[in-house]
C-alpha cells in the first residue's frame, strides 16, 4: 500500500481559518466548519497544510490505492471552495442538478461562495456522504 502524503496534523482549524485573508471566505468557511461538525459528530482536524476533515475512513479509489483519509472534508482554497464528499461525486447527480453554481472534480465539489448554492441541498449531500462513508 503506497503511503498518503496527506495526513492528520496537531495544527489548530481555528488558526487555520483566522488566518483566512478574505473576509467572506473566511465566514463562509466557519458556517461549512460548523454545518460539517454537526452533521458529522466529529470534531474537524487539519489535514496536511490546508485540508480540514471530520471522522477517519480507509477507502479505496477508483484507480485501487488504499489510504486513510476523512469521512468528509473541505479547503478553502483562493479561487474556490473543494468539498470533499465521496469518491464519485457524481453520485450526487440529482443533488447537483439543484445545488445553484458550482463545478465538480471526480470527488470534488468547487464553488466560490454559499451565497451561490443551495443551503439545504448542501446539507442533504453532507448527510449521504457521512451514510455512505460508515
């Protein structure tokens, strides 16, 4: 099993998002942290240097790599937020197709500001996430 460069660290989420240069993404950031945390029942830890995930899961992609990662996460990145929600966001098809602006990747959900999307619909793909990922 090839070794995750990614992994938990003791570094502080709230250091973390304080030190989130854009006020908006920075608020935005504590509603995901706080709807994530709720959902979840975990307590958020980083993830390597940007990365925020809530519980621990051994998956298996697509490609057959094995690693330990969380059950679900998020990034406030520059140009956008990355949602971790499963390993095949299209899973989510018909989340997606009411979620409002957004862009996904093969297990990511981009969008640049929950004034873009649908608040429910968001938290209704968190809840499957977290069902699917027990």
């Amino acid at each position: 099993m090839a070794e995750n460069k990614t992994k938990p660290t003791s570094e502080s989420v709230m250091d973390f998002l304080n030190g989130v240069k854009d006020e908006e993404k920075r608020k935005d950031s504590l509603v995901i942290l706080e709807m994530m945390k709720k959902a979840s029942g975990e307590e958020p830890k980083m993830w390597g240097a940007s990365l925020i995930g809530f519980g621990d899961v051994h998956i298996t992609s697509a490609a057959g790599r094995e690693v330990d990662w969380f059950r679900i996460g998020f990034a406030p990145r520059k140009a956008n937020f990355s949602l971790y929600l499963s390993l095949n966001i299209k899973e989510h098809s018909e989340y997606l197709e009411k979620l409002g602006k957004h862009k996904t990747g093969v297990g990511c959900l981009y969008f640049n500001k929950l004034a873009d999307i649908d608040m429910k619909v968001l938290k209704d793909m968190i809840n499957i996430s977290l069902k699917k990922k027990k």
